[in-house]
C-alpha cells in the first residue's frame, strides 16, 4: 500500500482485548485470521488513516509468571476487573518473547489478512517495536548474551532486583533513569555495535508486515541517556548516536516506512533529528488534560516544521482514560483541539465509547462498560470534519477581548486557509463562558458577506466581511464550548 498521508489519523486497537470481545460479541473464538468483514468496518473510523494493532508479538511466559507474583501488578490487575479469570492475564505486551505474531492472535498468516482488510479500507497497519529490551526468556539472552548489559556479582549485591542470572551471566533488568528497574524484561545494549545491527534487522522485518512501527521509549537509547542510566557497565560511549545508525540502515531496505517515537522529557526536537517522523507530544497532553488556554497557546507557538510531525492525543493504552480525567466537556474540547491542529493525531479504541476502565495492558478482556452513545456521535462528526479542515496554512489566531472581561484569554484559535472555504477553530479550554474576537487573516474578506458553517453541529451564521476584518469573529462559547466552522461566500 502507499505511504502515510502527510498527516496520519492513527487509531489504536488493544489487539488482545478487542480479539476477545469480537468473540464474545459472536459466540466463538475470532483471531485475526477470520475478523468478518462488518468487524472490520467498524475497526476503521470514517477519518482514520491507520490502524495501530498494539501487541501482537509473543509474550513472555516468564513475564507471565512475574505478573502473577507482583502484588501492585495483582491489585491494578483486580482494580480494572473485578472478575479477574486466570484467562484474562495474558502478559504484557511490551515483555516481547519473540517479533512474531501469537498463534492466539492468528500468527503471521492471521496478520497478514489483517493487514490486506485493512488496506481494503483505505487504512494502513502500525505494529510497536521494544527498543530498549525483551523478554528474559526471550532466545538472544542465551544465543547472544553481549547484546545486553551486563553486570558482577558486586553489581548483583549491591541491587538484586536490578540483576538476574543467565546463561550463566549476570544480566540487567530493563529500567529507565528516573524508576526501579521492570522485573519482567532484560536490558539491551545500545552501546553494543551488533546490537545496533540486530535491531535494524529486526526492525526490516516488521517493516515488511506493515506499514509504520510505533518505537517504544525512544529516548533510552540516546547516547547520554543510556550513559546516564549505566554508567560503565553500559561500556565506553560509541562515536554515533543509536537511531540514526538503526534508521539509515531500515531506511536502505524500508524506505517507505513510517516510524513513531513514543519521546519524553522535552526530547520530541531530538528525536525528529535523529530520524523519526513523528514523536509523541506529551507536553501537550499534559496541558489540555491539567492546565489552561495559555499553556497551549505558548506550546503551539513552535514552529510548524516542528509540529507537523508531533502526534497528538488525549487517551492511548498508557494514559488514563480521557473519559474519566478529563469530566465536564473539558474531553471534548480536548479532542477538536488534537484533531484540527498540524500534525498526526492518535485516537484510542474505546475512547469515542466514553470507556473510563484503564484497562493494564498484561490482560486480555476488556470490563464491561455502558457506551456514551452521545460521546460517539460526537467523534463520528469530528474525525471526517477534522479531514475537510486540515488542509494549506495552518496559523494560530489572536483572541482579544475587553477591558472587564478578561475571558478571552481562556479561549484558542487557529485557522486553516487552502482557498475557499477558510476554516476557523475555536475552543474554549475553560469550565465556564468566555467571548472573545478573532482576528481572521485574510483580507479578501471585505466587501462581502460570508457564511459560517459549524461542521459539528450544523448550526449557520452570516457576517460581514468589513466587520470580521475590523473587529474580529466575536464568538461566545459555553463552558469547553468549541466552534469548526467553514467559511464560504454567503
């Protein structure tokens, strides 16, 4: 199939979880070899691009065991299910044993169709990739064990949950620099110049299964973060950094294949240099979930090379639900927010539904869960306006107000102009009313009246063309209002 749109609409699908939901829904066990066609419809939204089928690889039983032993693991585990069945726990997706896809899921084959109905639908197939580390059972610890970062046995004293043995070496659990160490995985070594080599081969191999590969914690594998985190037994620092070195290599047999950063830590910049063509914009979740209209607005004042290849969300298998953290409209003006804006957008499966169960990502069955059928309506009219609306130049507008209402500092807009119809979007990212003007940048809008279309609602309004350019669009939204409207000769 072709490659990406210049800004991809991604939606997430809980492989595990939603395979075993399909089945419940039809009364037999359904894998990916024979999802029928009306399940398959469903699973591309009208507006999506992509799917992402997140965990489809081979888990680890011996992550398994880790995760019925871990108690803090056992209690999120009965908090999202309280009808846990020893079924439901399948194993952590990001514990990979193997990159090939469970025969529980259909195996390579049951993928392979998946993949073809999906490119039957318009839409292209994401699979994950775990830079970082595998599984301890996963067959490199014993066939190649430099791969990996290891330690002694004063390593081993010093922190025992940091270490276990294999192959008769001592080996590092995976970790990040700022948490314990996760029992469940062994740590790669991103120093180790055949490592390097073994992920570009391995990553050409999913390349060939799909079309894009979403990279797990991308910024672990930077040289001064790896160094940060292990010192010397992480080895003397290698002259090239570990991505551009893995990506030349893909991009030699894979040019085409979209790569997605999962980045923190105000690394996104980084990651974009360093070959990646869209990193996760955290930052702006954070601040459409917990702060105000001027946060965002300063954040999206970054250049539009630099946005254009962030991707954006409000809910993905990491974070909690939006349903549930973001109450009082605050998730709906959130979303007409991440889908207007340059850039790729992420959506998560179950999101439209209102789902507020963060479901841990080791289980394989969702709770069950009313559906917000008004939620879904809502998004079903977002997603496809959202496609007419982003298209030519994107530019932030400024909002102004009056000297006793200050109100119009809670609202944010933005513009998109590729001939007629302009579109213009407004958000009120506050819980009560605020008004404001918009100053509109085209000034072929004089002499005439114009005709705006709310594409969310269908609501209708004319103005004057002399008066949007003088005084602004004054508009007056509710409490997480928000305004999509297309702009056309009245």
């Amino acid at each position: 199939m072709s490659g990406m749109p210049t800004a991809p609409v991604v939606y997430e699908i809980d492989t595990w979880p939603w395979l075993a939901g399909v089945s419940n829904r039809l009364g037999r066990t359904v894998t990916l070899a024979d999802v029928p066609d009306e399940i398959w419809d469903e699973a591309v939204p009208d507006g999506a691009d992509a799917v992402w089928l997140m965990g489809v690889w081979e888990r680890s039983p011996a992550g398994l065991v880790v995760a019925r032993s871990n108690e803090s693991l056992q209690r999120a585990f009965h908090a999202a299910l309280p009808d846990l069945r020893p079924a439901d726990l399948v194993g952590s997706p990001y514990c990979v044993r193997r990159y090939r896809v469970d025969e529980r899921l259909g195996g390579p084959a049951g993928l392979a169709t998946a993949r073809a109905e999906l490119a039957r639908r318009g839409a292209r197939l994401i699979l994950d990739y775990v830079p970082n580390h595998v599984a301890p059972d996963h067959p490199a610890v014993v066939e190649h064990p430099d791969w990996f970062v290891l330690g002694s046995e004063e390593d081993e004293a010093r922190e025992p949950a940091a270490w276990f043995r294999a192959a008769g070496r001592i080996v590092a659990h995976g970790r990040d620099p700022y948490f314990p160490p996760w029992p469940d995985v062994a740590q790669l070594n991103a120093f180790h110049p055949e490592l390097r080599s073994a992920t570009a081969k391995a990553l050409g191999d999913i390349a060939a299964q799909c079309d894009g590969i979403r990279c797990d914690m991308v910024m672990l594998l930077t040289t001064d973060v790896f160094a940060r985190t292990w010192g010397a037994n992480a080895g003397p620092r290698p002259a090239t950094e570990f991505w551009p070195e893995v990506i030349a290599e893909l991009r030699r047999h894979h040019p085409g294949t979209v790569l997605i950063a999962e980045a923190y830590w105000d690394m996104e910049w980084t990651m974009q240099q360093q070959g990646f063509d869209y990193c996760y914009d955290k930052r702006l979740y954070d601040r459409l979930a917990h702060e105000d209209a001027e946060s965002v607005r300063k954040h999206l004042a970054a250049g539009r090379d630099y946005q254009d290849r962030l991707i954006r969300f409000t809910e993905n298998h990491d974070e909690p639900r939006a349903a549930a953290t973001m109450p009082g409209g605050r998730n709906r003006a959130a979303a007409v927010a991440i889908a207007t804006l340059p850039g790729a957008t992420l959506w998560h499966e179950g999101q439209f539904d209102g789902r507020r169960t963060h479901l841990p990502v080791f289980l394989g069955r969702f709770p069950d869960e009313p559906a917000d059928d008004e939620l879904r309506a809502f998004h079903q009219r977002l997603l496809p306006a959202a496609a007419r609306v982003r298209r030519g130049q994107w530019s932030m507008a400024d909002c102004h107000g009056w000297p006793d209402n200050p109100t119009s500092h809670d609202v944010l807009a933005w513009t998109w102009h590729d001939g007629v119809p302009h579109h213009v979007v407004a958000v009120n990212l506050s819980g009560h009313a605020s008004q404001a003007r918009i100053r509109l940048p085209w000034p072929p809008l004089g002499d005439r009246r114009w005709r705006l279309t709310d594409l969310l609602d269908g609501r209708v309004f004319h103005r004057d063309g002399d008066a949007l350019l003088a005084e602004g669009l004054y508009v007056d939204l509710p409490p997480w209002g928000h305004h999509v409207l297309a702009v056309t000769p009245a």
